[in-house]
C-alpha cells in the first residue's frame, strides 16, 4: 500500500499528553479524540491537517501514557501514518492494534521538510519526496504487524481467530 | 534432537525471561522471540477499560475468559469529576456485574490501582501482570512480569486470556553502598532516568541488583519499579528476597513461584551506581530525565505541593512527608495537598497522627484518586504556576495548563519546598542529625 500526503514534523520525545491531554479522553468518540489532536504542542492542529498527512518525528515518539485515544486522536484527524526514529512501546502497539501504521526510520525526519509531500510504502518501507525524489529506507514492518494492519487492528485479527 | 533440547533446557536466562517462558508453552525463550503469553492477572482503571468494554462489543464478544483474573479500579477521576467521568465509572461498574468480576474495588474500598494491587496480595511473584496503564510496571517489584498496554490489548486479554508480548533484551542495574538521610528509592530512579534517558531502556526489561536494593523497602521498590516507564522499559523487575516474602506473608492470594536470573544470563547492559555520594534529586520540566541534585534547584519558587501517587502515596511516603512537615506550614500562597494512595493507607496515617501533622501544615488531604497527576482533578495548575509533586511525569501541561511547570521529587524534599515556598532541601527546614 502507497501512502501519499503533506508532511507535519516533530522532534524527539513527543509525549501522549501532548498528543491529546488527559481530559479529552474521557468516553469513546473517536471524533472527539481527532479534535484535541497535538492540542499539547498547537491547539489549533487538528484543523489544518488534511486528510492523508504524514507526520515525521524523532525518537522515542508516543512516550509515557498508555492512552489509547493517542493513537485514535492521530488517526481520526486524517494522519495515514507516523514516522519516527523510534516509538515507544505502548503507543507502538496501541497504534497496530487499532490500525494506524507507523515506519520505523533513522533517516527520513533528516531529510524531509514541513509541508514536504512524500509517498510512504508501507510493503517495501521506502519514503519518497515527491518534489525532489529522494529516497529513505525505513526499517520494515514486521510480519505480524502487517497481518494485523491487513486484519484491521487486533480486535479483527482475534475475532478471525475465535471464529466470532 | 534431544541434545539440542537440552542445550536449550541448560539455556542461562533472566527472571523476566523465566517467567515468560513459563507462560507459554515452551520452556525457553529469548529476547526478541513473538510470544503468546497466558496472563494471570489484567488490570483496568475508569480511563482505560471504557474503551476496551467497547472494542469487546464491537466484534460482538459476551463473556471475558476468566473473571477472576481481572481486576477494575476507578481512580483516575474518582470521585467521578464530572458527568463524563461519572459515565465511564458507570460503563465500568455495570461491566463489573454483568460479567461477574468480583475484584471491582468501589470508591471506599478502593486506591490508586499500582498502590492497591500490591497492598491487597492480588499480585504474587512469577505471576505475568498486564494493565490497562503505562504504570503497571509497578508490580515488577514483586517479582512479577508486568507492563502496561492500551485498551485494545486490554480488550484482547480480558477476552483470551493471553497477548502476544516480545521477549525484552535486559538491562541489568546494580546500585552499591548506602544513601543518605533523604535520599530515597525516587532518587535512585530519577538518577538512573537522567543517566540513561528517556529512552535509555526503550523495550527493555529493567532489572535491579545490588546491597542497596536488597536494602529497599517493598515501598521503595514499588517506587522504583513504578518509573521504569519512563525511560521507555517495558517492565522492570526485581528477584524475591526476604523483604518480598516478609511484605508478602498474610497478604498473598495465591500460591506463587519464585525465578531467580541464572548467574551467567545475558544483559544487553549492566550498569553500576555508587549511591553513597548522591543527593535527593529533582526532575525538571518538561521531562523525568531532565534531572539535577536538589542543590541546583533551590532558587525554584513553588504555587503547589503534591503528595502522594502510585509513585509516592504509600504510607511510608506520608511518614517521611510528615517527620518534615511536624510542626511546621506551608509557606504563604503554597497549596499542599496530600492524596494517600488507598484507603487502608488513608486509614494507617489516621491512626499514627499524620493526618494531623498535615492539617496543621495547612495541607488539605484527598481521598484517593490520580487526580492532579494527570491534570484531572484535585488541583489542576493553572497558566504559568509551579508545582513540586512526587509523582511520576512532568510533561507539558500535565498537572494543567500547557504553560505550567512540575518538578519532580521525593516526598521529603517536597514537604520541605511547602514550608519553603521554593523546592528546598529537607535540611533547610530540619537540622541534620535531629
């Protein structure tokens, strides 16, 4: 699958309560949680992102909270994928499981700009710059996560798997 | 064949690798394997299980695998706060009942969920412990597997009775020598945070060595344990000792099995720390790995206090708080508030007095809940204030709004800060050797 949107760039160490702070996830409306999306970092956010963006962040992406509305916020407010030099754990697992795939990259957060368009294999890991053509190798996704990507989230994959 | 299985039987492992592989159906396992692992107890709070009640219903699942190995406790905004709160409480309560979970610990009975496991013996040694909040790692001092996960994965557990979990790679940490009046078990985990980052031990398992953590309190290894998320671990562990099975008689709810690290197993790192010569230390904002000694944060002038926690809301914690608060106030214009992590550690600072101490302290004292830690309630910071908490994550807007700030410390130094009005040394406020 090709992914193709505007790129949004953050740095290092980007946190959970700055992804949607903790009033805001109260409830399961998925909408709700798109609105307060990087509320933390720019209040206004949500409302200029188009829908296929890309965000590029540094390391340790998804730090701290295991809130799932991170994730949620992220997807509903139209982000298709987030590369990072590195997530953390939880949100990286949070993020498979509801289907909101992340790419793994040391290199690209270096070599592309804010308001870049780029094109994101999500089967090869390769990163394109659209204007430039530059290309950046991210690590691929694993096997499992990808089964779980095509299942659409863990829920899917285990009700496939329970005959449910 | 055979000589190939018994070369993987004779395999030297660690604790957390032993008790993974103990919950699969194989007998060894090794750092970065997939595993299925079968949970023995899955924790959800009145943020995180809402969400997961409504990922179960969505593929149309009627009944959790087992519903005494779940355990739900409403503490985040509890009290209900609002009417939203009181709504997740609500979805989570009828979800109780409905699927016959006994352990749902109602406002009265209940704590900050990591204080009120280990208190209650619902968390033994060799168990494998996953919960629906990043602090689960908490019950790693027990000698447990622990680690936190989102609704989803909460969702899945409550349903299967298993997840798939990588094998963490180890880091191994051994902390020598004894510390100073006031340097507690916060410090040598804010030290080790600043020391290693925030991602210092990303997916890793995070185990403690050493004569000064066999020296450790179970407090302060629940203290510990508590903040390995914060540089990015999955779990953090500690092997079983004498303190474990001193804190663990007449508490423990089952049967349990102890795994020790083979002498010859495989660390990706092993650090050492010399904790004699430390000072209490200080997390500056926006980060727990921003950390300096108290020294360097004496010009630091506070508008709050907070007490109390999954990282520092046990007893123990409120006793220090209260040697240094004992006849003395807050400083004018500081707000101290003091939140004790369960009810049963409500009730104990009642009978020894310390509830006492902190009322003449001006300190106000809450009934248990996460409250102000996560900005949620019970002292929420406004533009630009100031707070020394002994909680666990300073990040922007945390406590409240985005343009406040929280240092994090130890509850001595933060007791010391309320009488000071700036983030003090408790030596400022007692005379050392008193």
């Amino acid at each position: 699958m090709i992914l193709r949107g505007k790129v949004w760039k953050f740095g290092n160490d980007v946190d959970t309560d700055v992804i949607i702070p903790v009033q805001h996830t109260i409830g399961t409306d998925l909408e709700e949680f798109g609105k307060h999306c990087m509320e933390g970092l720019d209040p206004h956010f949500a409302g200029k992102v188009i829908p296929g963006d890309i965000m590029v962040a540094g390391t340790n992406f998804g730090c701290g909270s295991s809130r799932e509305p991170a994730p949620l916020a992220i997807k509903a407010s139209g982000i298709s994928c987030v590369i990072a030099k590195s997530f953390a754990r939880i949100f990286y697992r949070n993020a498979f499981n509801i289907g909101l795939p992340l790419i793994d990259s040391a290199d690209a957060w270096g070599g592309v700009e804010e308001g870049d368009e780029i094109e994101v294999n999500l089967d090869s890991g390769e990163i394109r710059v659209v204007s430039t053509a530059a290309v950046f190798k991210a690590n691929p996704i694993p096997p499992f996560m990808q089964q779980l990507i095509s299942d659409g989230g863990l829920m899917n994959h285990i009700k496939r798997k329970l005959n449910l | 064949m055979s000589s190939v299985s018994q070369r993987w039987c004779s395999m030297p492992m660690t604790i957390t690798e032993k008790i993974l592989a103990a919950h699969t159906s194989k007998g060894v396992v090794l750092p970065g394997e997939l595993i299925d692992a079968r949970i023995d107890v899955i924790m959800g709070h009145d943020l995180s299980t809402p969400l997961a009640i409504h990922e179960m219903e969505k593929i149309g699942a009627k009944k959790v695998f087992d519903p005494e190995k779940i355990i739900l406790v409403p503490d985040h905004f509890t009290p209900s706060k609002d009417v939203k709160a009181a709504e997740s409480c609500k979805i989570m309560r009828e979800f109780a009942k409905r699927q016959g979970i006994t352990h749902y610990y109602e406002l009265g009975e209940m704590g900050i969920a990591h204080a009120l496991l280990p208190e209650e013996g619902l968390v033994v040694p060799g168990d494998v412990v996953v919960g629906g909040d990043s602090h689960s790692c908490t019950y790693g001092a027990i000698g447990s597997f622990a680690t936190g996960i989102g609704s989803t994965d909460l969702a899945a557990a409550m349903l299967t009775g298993t997840l798939w979990l990588k094998v963490p790679e180890s880091m191994k940490l051994i902390l020598r020598g004894e510390a100073r009046k006031w340097v507690s078990a916060k410090d040598l985990i804010l030290h080790i945070i600043g020391d290693i980052g925030v991602d210092g031990a990303l997916y890793m398992a995070m185990e403690f060595a050493g004569d000064a953590i066999e020296r450790l309190s179970m407090s302060g290894r629940l203290t510990m344990a508590n903040m390995v998320v914060e540089a990015g671990a999955k779990n953090g562990i500690f092997a079983v000792d004498k303190v474990t099975e001193a804190y663990l008689r007449g508490r423990a709810r089952r049967n349990h099995t102890v795994f020790q690290s083979d002498p010859d197993a495989r660390y990706t790192d092993v650090r050492e720390y010399d904790v004699e010569s430390l000072e209490p230390m200080v997390a500056f904002p926006h980060s727990p790995g921003n950390v300096k000694p108290v020294s360097e944060a004496s010009d630091i002038s506070i508008d709050q206090v907070v007490i109390g926690s999954c990282t520092n809301g046990r007893i123990e914690d409120l006793r220090v708080a209260a040697e240094v608060l004992q006849g003395r106030k807050a400083a004018p214009g500081v707000r101290l508030i003091i939140i004790p992590a369960t009810q049963d550690t409500y009730s104990q600072a009642m009978k020894e007095g310390l509830l006492e101490v902190f009322l003449a302290a001006k300190g106000i004292v809450s009934t248990p809940t996460c409250g102000p830690c996560v900005g949620g309630h019970m002292g929420v910071l406004a533009k630009g204030e100031s707070a020394a908490s002994t909680t666990n994550r300073n990040f922007i807007g945390r406590m409240g709004h985005p343009e406040s700030k929280v240092y994090l410390v130890n509850p001595a130094v933060a007791a010391a800060s309320a009488v000071k009005g700036r983030i003090a040394h408790p030596d400022e406020v007692i005379s050392r050797g008193k």
